[in-house]
C-alpha cells in the first residue's frame, strides 16, 4: 500500500511538467488508484515489471484484486494472453506483460473489455536501428544514437541504462519483442570484445521488458576483425571464426536473438563476392547460431547498376533459391519492390516463395517521407501492403498471410521496422512520429488493425489531458480534437503521395538533401544510372512513367495473376500505379476523363491544398494540447507545407517542359 501512494504522488508532480509532454510517448502518468496483484510465486523480472505496471497505471475499480496466471492453453499462441477484467492468463511471462499492458491501454482509453484472447500475427516484432557506433544513425531525424556515442562509447552511464529502460518499455507496452541495434551497413567493429561488452549492457537493460537483443553483422568480417584472408562462407576457418564469435557473444547475452544481414547489396560485401549464393551465406550463419535458438534475418534488399529494372532484381535473385534456406533463416523484404517510396505496389516476393519463411519490413524513420518535418502518419501505407493480395494461394493470400505463416507454414514468422528514434527529448523528432513507432508495434501484434483505430488510440494515450486549458469534456475533446486531428492523420501519408510522388512516380526526389524536396531533373555526369530520377520517371516528349509491361521491364509478370494482367494494362491498372508500370503519352485518356497531364497537376495541387488543411485543423486544436507541442507541430506544418508547394511547382514545370501542356485552371499557378 505504501509503494501504490508513494507512486501515486511522484506521477503527480511528473505529469505537470511541460519538458516531458513529449518525452512520456504513449506512456504518459496516470495518476492510479490502488489494486492488488496476485502474480505466480516467481523470482521473475518480467513478472515484477508486469506488477509494477498495474500498480503505477491501474486506472479500474479501487481495491480491485488482478490475477497474473502462467498457465498452458493450446488456443494461445506466441506470447498471446487471455485477458478479462480481473486476471491475465498466458503461456509465457512475456504474454502476461503484453496482456497487463493491453488491459491499462483499455482502462485509459476508455475501451470496453471483452474477455478474450490476443494472439501476436508475428512471433517477432523488431526494431531495426540503422544505428553506427561513432553514435551517428543512417537516415535517422531524431538526433543522435540512443545506443552508442562517440565519445567514451563503452562506458556505460546511469543515463543510458535510464534510457535504454525507457525505451524497451514503450516497446514491451506495444509488444515488440526485439531490437536490433546497430546499422545493416555494419561495421565490423559491433563485433569486437569492447563493443560486445556494451551490447551486454543494454541487452541487460532491455531483457526486463521482454525485448530481445539482436545485432546487424558485416560479412566480411572474418577479414576485418578477425584477420582471415577470406569471408567465404564455405570456408572451415571462416565457418570456425563465427562459431567462436557466436560463442562470445552467447556468454555476455545468453538470449541473444541473432543477426541481421545485409550482403551483397549496395557495395555491401556478401557471399557471391566469392561465388557463393545468399543461402549459403545465410546458412552458414544460421548454422552457426542454431545451437543457441539463434536466428537470421537475411535481407532481400539487392540490386546492381547491370539490371535493367531495379524493381525486378530481388525477386530474380531470391525465388531460384527457395527452399534452400535453413528453416532459422528469415528473408526480409521491404514493402515495395524498389526502396520505401511513398507509395509503390507491394513487393512481388512476398507471394513468390513458399518454402522459406519471409518477412516485411517497413521503414518507421521518414527518410522519403519528409524526414522530422512533414507530418506523415504510415499506418495507412503498411495497412495497403499487408492488406494487398498477392493471390499466390489463390485469393485472399494477403502480404499480412504470406508473411505470418498462414498460406506456407514456416518455422518462424516475424515484422520489422526502421526505427526512428534517437536522442532528441521527444524521442522521434516530429511529435507526431512517436504514432508511427506506435503504430508499427500494434500492426506487428495484429496485422488487421485498422490505422483508424491505432490513430484513436494513440491520439487517447498521447493527448488527453494535455490541454493548455484546463480540462476539456470527453465529448468536447472527441469532437473537437480527437475526430479531426485522427482525420488528418489519416489523409496524411496520402497528401505526401500527391504533393510529391503521384499516381505511380517514384524516386524523383533529391539526392542533394539526403531524399529531401524534389529532384526529378538530378543526374550529375557518372553518376549510376539506377540512382539517378529520370531513370525512373522517363519522362520525355512521348509521355511519362516507366514501362513495366510485358512488352517493357515485363515486371509485371513477377506478380500472379490476375495481378499481371490488370497491371499491364492502363485501363484496368489502379491510378495509384499508374506510371509505376506504363509509360504514357501527356494526353492519355485518365478514367476520369481528364488527359494525364492535368490529372498529375490535380494531384499535385490537391496535395498542397490538403497540407494547408492540416494547418487550419491543428490551430483550431491548440486548446486542446498543451503550448510546447502545439507550438512544435504547428511550426513543422508551416514549413511542410512551404515544402509541398516547392515540391509542386519543381515537379510541373520540370514535367511541363516535356508534356508543353499548360497547367489547368483548377490549379493553383506555380510562384
Ligand atoms: O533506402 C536505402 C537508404 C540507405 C539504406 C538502404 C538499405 C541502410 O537510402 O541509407 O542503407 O536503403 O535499406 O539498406
């Protein structure tokens, strides 16, 4: 009893202070009242965090008794939990955690509570960090590494370990389970005994709440590291040295989750710098880690300048060498078939291999999506690709069912995403970014989720009662924030699509600013072809779009049917993907009616109109947040939609000296 007031009184004085509205994420303090929790008489750190849990947030009856019970039951699955108002059932101590947090999110936001099981679509949930050890992070927009820093990069502080807890936290209360920490552009270095010994130290803080640690490896780094001559996987000394690595690593972090691999891909080394295939180096590595659970997650992101369509490379490359991956190995594959572009058609690898387990993996950080400024909430956008139908079992076979084990049983399923968190206060650099880590969670744990439902309930937990007036009624709040703001979060992922990369265009954006802002015309002399916009857009005075038919690329045939054929014809292809597959005349005839030329004009207008509209909808909700975050976001949308109007106007009077159409009426006139 004294330890519930006691909390009770620190979360009081937490919850005033401003600098820590965006710090709290989804987590933030509740003021609770007393429950006691009857837990299985077990020395367990999972079990205490899950106690601890109730006891800081329970927001139910007072007095109320809850039930923590382990208990074997067939119907739960992974670390699933059977859930109802006063007990939390589940196979594993992880599943009794997950269901305590499921409960609290209900409590504090008001949902009702069915008594029922939760099963998680994926038995792995991880976050990949592009992380480096100089504490720099590829494609991060959130400041530096949470992980690792530059200076005295192994000595670990309180901080650090405050830190790292914080952050396993959210994760474990959104139900990842894992966490890859350092950048697939590995250094070699992540594998030395200094660094390892820090590996240790934050796998140690993260095992508490359930978060398994995992390392991306270079594979060169038999030579590297360890002074061999060679890499090759079918080596004997290279095959010993990796044991022996194994080895230490299982000492420092015995539930070391294995590796995360990215091999010959962008000048990355890999097994066929030795004329071996990807499964035999994702073998050997698999091997090496079996003996300890260990698994591999070998990434299917491959592509070289000699290929003629980029989007066809990986699943060139990966479909002849199914079945030949040990059933420890993962094949981890973006959405898209080129690189995270605001919107691309669904990866077609994802309904190609029946005999190796596949995974997703989707890019949390914004790096096409407007970095920490524009406001880009991607649940919709993963929601399109696990919803989209592959048909490779027929229809039906959904990315989300191809990839979690229902259409081919696999021995392990998992999601990935790219994580957007560093150092800065609020985590992830746009307040509104916190959502998509968020929401990535929710959608590993059950890939059905609807990003309408994920926006609500992470509007709930980020927002409520974070007036800078004082409080507002719940319907007040409901129709005054919560309604419009999830509104615009919804339109958001999809006004980026129309004011920068429309009805099929893709990687026309800047090279020169790190892939932000427009770059359709960029192509310095030398430069690699593939790298380069107008590799992708094509436009020329014929038309516009890249053709991916069966009389271009043929890519199109990489999908089943009867994907193939309605994306090789215009009439029947989705405008969505219009110019992803066809390449057509400025005129063409658009279902609506309108030439293409005006249709991507719209488009684009349509795009800066929608940006202008968030504006006006998140002034109208600043009495409803509290200054610093409305002020935050108020002052990132100003400058999105500065940046949605460059991106319009480059974009049409790039586009414009080719299709020598005028700009339509109906559209705003470029500055
Ligand atoms: O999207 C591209 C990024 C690279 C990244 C690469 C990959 C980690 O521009 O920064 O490298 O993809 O996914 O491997």
């Amino acid at each position: 009893m004294k330890n519930i007031l006691l909390s009770f009184c620190f979360l009081g004085t937490v919850s005033g202070l401003r600098a820590e509205d965006g710090h709290q994420l989804w987590l933030r303090p509740h003021a609770a009242t007393p429950v006691t929790v009857v837990a299985p008489a077990k020395n367990s750190v999972l079990l205490a965090t899950a106690r601890q849990e109730l006891q800081q947030g329970w927001q139910g009856r007072a007095g109320a008794t809850v039930t923590l019970a382990l208990k074997k039951d067939k119907a739960i699955r992974y670390d699933g939990f059977r859930l109802s108002t006063q007990s939390v059932q589940a196979n594993t101590e992880r599943g009794i955690l997950y269901g305590v947090y499921e409960l609290l999110r209900r409590q504090q936001t008001g949902q009702a509570l069915a008594d029922g099981i939760s099963n998680p679509s994926y038995e792995h949930r991880l976050l990949n960090h592009w992380d480096n050890p100089d504490g720099s992070v590829e494609r991060g927009y959130a400041g530096q590494s949470i992980f690792w820093r530059k200076d005295s990069a192994l000595v670990v502080t309180k901080r650090d370990q405050k830190l790292w807890q914080e952050y396993a936290r959210a994760n474990a209360s959104i139900g990842i389970n894992g966490s890859v920490l350092n950048n697939v552009n590995a250094s070699p270095l992540i594998l030395s005994a200094e660094y390892l010994g820090r590996v240790k130290a934050i796998a140690d803080a993260l095992r508490p709440y359930g978060v398994k640690t995992y390392l991306s490896v270079k594979f060169s780094s038999p030579v590297l590291l360890g002074g061999l001559k060679t890499a090759d996987p079918l080596d004997p000394a290279v095959i010993k040295w990796w044991q022996s690595k194994a080895k230490e690593i299982y000492q420092q972090v015995p539930d070391f989750g294995g590796f995360l691999v990215k091999a010959s891909s962008e000048g990355q080394p890999g097994p066929q710098d030795y004329g071996r295939t990807h499964a035999d180096g994702a073998n050997m590595l698999a091997d090496v880690v079996r003996p300890y659970g260990g698994l591999v997650m070998w990434r299917a992101f491959v592509y070289s300048p000699s290929d003629k369509d980029r989007a066809k490379q990986a699943y060139n490359e990966f479909v002849p060498l199914d079945g030949k991956f040990r059933d420890n190995v993962i094949v981890q594959v973006k959405n898209g078939p080129v690189d995270f572009q605001p919107r691309e058609p669904f990866s077609p690898l994802f309904g190609a291999l029946k005999k190796t387990a596949v995974m997703p993996e989707f890019q949390i950080t914004q790096e096409y999506l407007g970095h920490e400024i524009d406001l880009a909430y991607l649940a919709p956008m993963w929601e399109e690709c696990l919803q989209s139908d592959t048909y490779q079992a027929g229809p039906g076979s959904t990315v989300a069912r191809c990839t979690d084990g229902s259409v081919y049983r696999q021995a392990h399923s998992a999601m990935a995403g790219v994580s957007n968190v560093g150092l800065d206060t609020n985590w992830t650099g746009h307040d509104f970014a916190q959502a998509n880590w968020y929401a990535f969670g929710r959608l590993a744990w059950n890939s059905s989720t609807k990003s309408a439902q994920i926006a609500e309930e992470w509007l709930k937990l980020t927002f409520q009662n974070a007036a800078a007036q004082p409080a507002a009624s719940a319907a007040d709040w409901n129709a005054k924030f919560l309604t419009p703001v999830t509104q615009l979060m919804l339109a958001s992922r999809e006004a980026i699509v129309d004011y920068s990369m429309p009805m099929g265009l893709h990687h026309i954006m800047s090279a020169t600013h790190g892939h932000y802002g427009p770059g359709p015309w960029w192509g310095p002399p030398g430069m690699r072809a593939d790298w380069t916009p107008p590799y992708y857009h094509q436009a020329a005075a014929n038309g516009v779009g890249f053709d991916r038919t069966k009389t271009g690329s043929d890519a199109v045939s990489q999908y089943h049917e009867p994907l193939a054929s309605q994306f090789n014809d215009p009439a029947t292809c989705p405008d969505q993907y219009l110019l992803w597959f066809h390449h057509l005349p400025w005129d063409f005839k658009m279902k609506s009616g309108r030439t293409l030329w005006d249709e991507l004009a719209l488009h684009y207008d349509r795009g800066v109109q929608q940006v202008r509209q968030f504006q006006r909808t998140w002034d109208q909700a600043q009495p409803y947040v509290d200054a610093e975050r409305f002020g935050a976001v108020q002052n990132k949308l100003r400058t999105q939609s500065g940046n949605a109007v460059m991106w319009k106007d480059a974009c049409l009077l790039y586009f414009q000296q080719f299709s020598r159409m005028p700009i339509p009426a109906a559209v705003e006139p470029p500055m």
